[in-house]
C-alpha cells in the first residue's frame, strides 16, 4: 500500500486546528484600558481612586494573588490585568495572598488617583507579588495603556456598583 502524503497532511492540518480550538477561550475579551478609561466615570464626591496594575512579565507570570485593601479582597491580579476601586479618602493598607507580610499604606485624597503597581521581584525563583506606588502618574498610564480591565472582588467598591 501506497503512503498518500497528501492525505497525511490534511489530517495534521485538521487535527492541529481542532487542538487549538479546543484551547480558545469562550469567555469574551475583555477591554483594554486605553479603549475603556475614557468612559470610566470620575469618583464620587469625598473619594479617590486606587488603580491597581500589573505589566505583562514573563517572570511569576502564571500567579494570580488576591489583593486585599484593609484585610478586604478587593480583586484578583492577573499578569497583564488592571483594576480600580473608589472608596472614601483616607488610609488604605494593601497587601497580596502571596506576601502579606509586606504592606502598602497609601494615602488617598478627595478626587486623588493613586497608581499601585504589583509585581514579582526579580530573583533566581519568582518571589512574592508585592505592592508599590508609582509616584509618576503618566509612567503608570503609559504602562497601563495595552493592559486589560479585570475587574474587581466581592466587597469592592467597583463590584457593588456594576
């Protein structure tokens, strides 16, 4: 019997497509911030805002800790994601799942928007994802221009409003 290459090939092709649509996601894209920021609404009177970020990276990029704000879940941190919560002005003290242990306090004014970026520290093996301010807010909106809105947790202020 004769090998029909042809053949042989057609069914690599076929088997190699229905194994990369089984791996697609259903779940719908979700924006990206410079197509989504615009509409965002400005916090209500007497809060600030506390946008939380995390560039694309390839180190620690498969975690995805739960940051909490006052021992309060306030969203998961994807690799590549972004999420923000209005709430009152005041202190808030941030922390991760992965490094508790290590917490951001940050000072929120009226109308104030504050840019906490989240991040694996650079070591032999992925560390902690941490907490940190960015004190230049057009470096965080540069970098927060390609990431994608994931939303918040339960308890957030974002959550009770959507």
């Amino acid at each position: 019997m004769r090998w029909n290459w042809r053949a042989s090939g057609a069914v690599t092709v076929l088997t190699t497509t229905i194994a990369m649509a089984g791996c697609a996601s259903s779940e719908p894209q979700k924006p990206i911030y410079r197509d989504m920021w615009a509409s965002v609404p400005s916090p209500a009177a007497g809060q600030g805002r506390i946008v939380f970020f995390r560039s694309s990276a390839k180190l620690g990029g498969a975690s995805g800790d739960q940051v909490k704000v006052n021992d309060k879940p306030a969203g998961v941190m994807p690799n590549g994601g972004f999420f923000y919560l209005d709430e009152p002005a005041g202190q808030y003290t941030i922390t991760t799942s992965s490094a508790p242990d290590k917490p951001l306090t940050v000072d929120v004014a009226p109308g104030e928007t504050k840019y906490v970026r989240m991040q694996v520290p650079f070591a032999l093996i992925a560390g902690p994802l941490t907490p940190s301010l960015e004190r230049e807010p057009g470096k965080a909106r540069e970098e927060l221009s390609m990431l994608r809105y994931v939303g918040s947790g339960p308890g957030s202020a974002v959550a009770k409003t959507q």
